[in-house]
C-alpha cells in the first residue's frame, strides 16, 4: 500500500509541478520519470506477489 500511495503522490504532485514549468531543466525531468516507472514497477511486483504472501 506504501509504494502505492507514493506512486500516487509523485504522479498528482511532481508531474504537475515539471509540466507546469515551462523551463524546468532535463535533469529534473528524468529524476521525476525514473521514480514515477520505478514506483509503478513497485506497485506491479508487490500486487504480483500477493498471491505468494
């Protein structure tokens, strides 16, 4: 439920924040789009792994 709710918070919160800049660097881009697929692939693995708990 963790990674869910983190996944959650990051894409409503930072997603907004780096498409509302119009200038917000190509770092910042990346950081936000490897948290937001890690998170998600998080989320993917542990409701795979329910069935194994």
């Amino acid at each position: 439920m963790g990674l869910l709710a983190a996944a959650l918070l990051i894409q409503v919160v930072l997603f907004r924040r780096a498409t509302a800049r119009e200038s917000g660097g190509a770092a910042a881009g990346k950081f936000i789009a490897i948290l937001s697929l890690t998170l998600w692939a998080g989320v993917g693995v542990a409701g795979r792994a329910i069935g194994f708990i």
